[in-house]
C-alpha cells in the first residue's frame, strides 16, 4: 500500500502487501492495525473530504465570481485552495482502499491519484510560503512591493510553482504502481531494487523539508519582521494582525510537525530503537493518527487564509444572499421576502472592493 505522502496511511513500509514489516528481522503481524484502519480512516477521511471541499470550493468560486485575480495575494490564494483540492478528490479512492484492504482501479490509476496526492501537499506547503513572502513584502517592503506585486509577476511565480511541485512528485509518479501479490491487489511505491532503503530515507527527508522545516523558516523569519514594523507603526489594527500572524505560525506547527516527526522516526525506526513488533505497531498507529491531524489543515486553510479577511466575508455573504436565499426563498413560501430584496439590491461597489486579509 501507498507510503506516507502518497496516500493515507496505507503504507507499505509499515503494513506490506503481506501483512508483515518489511523492516523486522522477524515477521511481524499488522492485522490489528489493518483492522483499526479500515474502521477509523474511512469516517475521518470522509469528514474532511466533505469539510475542505466545501470550503476550498467556495474560494475558489467567490475568487472567480468577483474577478478579484487582479490581486496577487489572491492569486494565491486561488492557487493555494486548488493545491487543497487536488488533494481531496484523491481521498475517496483512499478511503475506499482501507475499506477494502485491496486497489481496484488499477496501474494508471494508481499512478494519477499518487501524483496528484503529492502534488496537492507539496503545492499547498509551496503556496503558503508564497502567501507569507507576499505579507512580508507588502508590510515590510511597502514601497518594492508596489512595484514588483504585480498580476504578471503573480502568474509567473504560479506557474514555476507548479513546475517545482511536479518536479518534487515526479517519484510518486514514477514509482508508484498497481501490483498482484498472492490474489492481493495493492497501490504500492516500487523502488529500484538494492537502493529501496536509500530510496525512502531519501523520500521521508524530503518530506520533512519541504513541508516543515522549509516553510517554517521562512515563517519565522517573514514574520518576525512583519511584527517588528506593525510595532513601530501606529495602526489600529495591529494587534489583531500579530494574533493572526501566531496563529497561523502555531496551526501550522501544531497540524505538520507532529506527522513529519512521527514518519521520520517511521522511516529510521532501526536506527532509533531496537526492533521489535510491538513498537513498529505503535508506530504505525502513530502515523495513522498525526496523518489525520495533518490532512485537516487542507479544511483549515480557507479560514486562515479568507474567511477571517473582511472583505472575503463581505463577498460570501453577499453570494448567499444572492444565490442561496433568493433560490430557498423561490421554493419556501414563508421564506421573508425581504431577504430577496436585499439580495437584489445588494451595492455593486462591494464586489468591486478588494479580496484581503485582516491586515
């Protein structure tokens, strides 16, 4: 099955295609941390898909319905909320895949929906950083930003992020396969034979710095900064903005720390500790449980980086009041009347006022 960062913990490291570690010296039986996946992973997974797909669906529509692309910040954010969902149209194969302990929608398959996964992951840890830049420049750099924060140069960056994000999945695109073992169909990550151990130390680094310790770098170092000059600068909304800023530094550490943490010490549990059944099944166990944690960011980004933003929820009410009531209100009769008439006369000049953060 898929390891980690390609597919929700189904992975093959910890579980085989065989129901043993490939690491233990000693066969080593997973049958109840199978069992607990496919009774757990599916209600969870599905709870956020249903959660980041609404919400990231909803950025992205307000972002496209009011033509707001005109702002690089939002840019981002259009970008960020589509890594997200790449990401989640992957999950019901996964889930679907623990139900059932085996993968049925064979080798092209296996192979796209592994891709997307790591794309969707690296492209939301890409664009968060691209988001953080871009506040650090408006802030700290008011005077270059307004030169270089421009539509082109948004669309430029975008796309050699894309670039960038397909060149850091191309080895779940290459490696990852479907396989028949035993009457056991499985999605699983090949490696060149002799180096499979070199491949996913490799792998696991790679994890661990492109979507932890990369962007909280550059979290702390952009940051830092942008709180230095609200400090200096007599603003009234400052201080809202500093408590925005640590809690975006803290929800991402909370969310991602725990789950590179736990596949590194998956990754080089020979190295760490003696080996034994018992601790490779607490491992795996540990996984399981910070890869949830981790996943729910994808629903938490449309919050932190729109829905707190004034001008964002402006918009979202006034696309409710548009569209959702006026059409309940057509198909309820005792519907208020008056919430189709504010939905028609809503001020055109609001749609035309600028997406932004808090700050």
């Amino acid at each position: 099955m898929a390891t980690p960062a390609a597919g929700p913990m189904t992975e093959q490291e910890a579980l085989g295609t065989t129901g043993y570690d490939y690491m233990d010296i000693e066969p080593c039986a997973k049958y109840n941390v199978l069992q607990l996946m496919a009774q757990l992973l599916p209600p969870l997974y599905a709870l956020v898909f249903g959660v980041g797909l609404l919400g990231n669906a909803m950025v992205v529509v307000i972002l496209i319905k009011y033509r707001r692309l005109s702002v690089l910040t939002n840019i981002y954010l259009l970008n960020l909320a589509i890594s997200d969902l790449l990401f989640l149209v992957t999950l019901p194969f996964w889930i679907h895949y623990a139900q059932q302990d085996q993968w049925v929608f064979g080798h092209d398959m296996c192979k796209l929906l592994s891709g997307l996964y790591s794309m969707g992951l690296y492209g939301e840890t890409f664009f968060i950083i691209l988001l953080t830049i871009d506040r650090y420049l408006a802030i700290v750099h008011a005077v270059f930003a307004l030169r270089a924060r421009t539509v082109s140069f948004g669309i430029i960056s975008s796309f050699v992020t894309w670039v960038l994000v397909v060149l850091v999945a191309l080895p779940e695109i290459i490696f990852f396969r479907a396989q028949d073992e035993q009457g056991h169909s499985a999605c699983v990550s090949l490696y060149p034979e002799g180096d499979v151990y070199a491949w996913k130390h490799l792998y696991i680094v790679k994890i661990n710095v492109l979507s932890l310790v990369l962007p909280l770098l550059v979290m702390v170092v952009c940051y830092s900064g942008i709180i230095k000059t609200l400090v200096r600068c007599p603003n009234r909304m400052k201080y809202k903005a500093i408590r925005l800023i640590f809690i975006i530094m803290v929800v991402f550490f909370i969310f991602w720390a725990p789950y590179n943490l736990v596949l590194f010490l998956h990754a080089f549990q020979m190295t760490f500790f003696e080996t034994s059944c018992e601790r490779s099944n607490q491992l795996d166990v540990a996984v399981m449980v910070a890869e949830v944690i981790a996943y729910t960011h994808c629903c938490v980004n449309p919050v932190i980086y729109a829905f707190v933003g004034e001008r964002f929820r402006e918009h979202l009410r006034h696309f409710f009041r548009q569209h959702v009531a006026v059409c309940l209100g057509k198909r309820i009769r005792f519907c208020p009347s008056e919430t189709r008439e504010r939905a028609s006369s809503a001020s055109p000049s609001t749609m035309e006022q600028e997406l932004s953060f808090i700050f």
